[in-house]
C-alpha cells in the first residue's frame, strides 16, 4: 500500500496479490526439501533479499520489504529450488510478515518449537558478489550481441574474448577494424 506514514483509502484489491504470493510460497516450499547446497543464483537470491528486508525493516519500509519476498520466491520458483539451506532463513525473514503460514511451513518440515524464536538470518556479501559481466558487444556505436565474461578480465582478455566470439565474424566482415576500445565492466566497441 506504500510507504507506512502516508494516508492510504482502504482498498481490497491488494489482498489477491497478496494471496498469490502466499499461494506461490507454498507451492514452492511445501514439498520435500533437498540437503543440497544451493547453487550460486539460490545463495544471492536469498542473501540480497535478507540484505534488502533487514534494511528496510530499520527503515520502516514494510511494503518494499514485502516486496523483496515476492521477487525472491519468484526468483527460487524459477530456479526450481528446494534447499533447506535456502528455505529455512527465508521463512525466519518472513514470518515477522506472515507469521500463520510461516509457522505451518516451518512445523511441517520437522523444525522444533517456533520459526519465531530462531536468531534472524544474517547476509553474507560473498553471495552478493558479482563474479561475471555481461558486456554490450558494440560495432561503430551499435550494439549487437553481449558476452558473459568473469570480472577480473584484464582489456587485453575482454579484446581477445569478443573478437573469439563466433558472431564477430558477421559484422566484420570485409571490414578493417581500426580501434578496439574495451572498457572493463562496461562496454566493448569495434571500429
């Protein structure tokens, strides 16, 4: 409904959203859960929303926080996760927001006494690190393809790699490139 100080006119609309996230939560956390460890796009899914809602609980931002549990379930829904190791702090992050449902989950996956009384998970920025970038493979100013390339490329490397891509050969063809101009992070451009 927005930000808490602000005067708002009661409306039901927002419910069935509401209820569509919580239907959602369900579907994505009621079956069995896997020991596994998390993949890398499970573990920053999760710490960025931990991240985002301890942040915006200090800050009184409920309907962002809110809103940080809707893009994370529909994040790990996609992901197809079923990590214990995913779902448990999830659902201690949550149940301050929905408490019932929480508990229920929290209960029918053997956890003993309340999702209340566990300690609020803590992020780990490790997770939130960027280990790849997606840079705009430009030829004259104009894009037309990206490459994923880990981060710690030097220009030398980022240079090599596009120019390696299969879909260089396309747009160079019966052309003499004159400059590369490779800014790390950023952008590569071929002229």
């Amino acid at each position: 409904l927005g930000p808490l100080e602000q005067h708002k006119p009661w409306n039901t609309q927002g419910l069935s959203g509401v209820q569509g996230f919580l239907r959602k939560l369900w579907r994505l956390t009621v079956g069995d859960w896997s020991e596994d460890e998390p993949t890398k796009e499970e573990w920053k899914s999760l710490h960025k929303t931990i991240k985002k809602v301890t942040e915006d609980i200090e800050q009184f931002s409920f309907n962002t926080a809110v809103s940080s549990f809707m893009i994370c379930v529909n994040e790990l829904h996609s992901l197809k996760c079923t990590k214990r190791k995913v779902f448990e702090p999830l659902l201690i992050a949550l149940s301050p927001f929905a408490p019932h449902i929480t508990e229920e989950l929290w209960q029918l996956h053997g956890n003993g006494f309340s999702v209340s009384r566990e300690s609020w998970p803590e992020w780990d920025e490790k997770h939130l690190q960027e280990s790849t970038v997606v840079y705009p493979i430009s030829f004259n100013g104009k894009t037309r393809f990206t490459l994923e390339l880990a981060k710690d490329l030097s220009k030398e490397e980022i240079e090599k790699a596009a120019m390696a891509d299969e879909r260089y050969a396309q747009y160079i063809q019966g052309k003499t490139v004159r400059k590369v101009i490779v800014v790390p992070g950023k952008i590569v451009n071929i002229v």
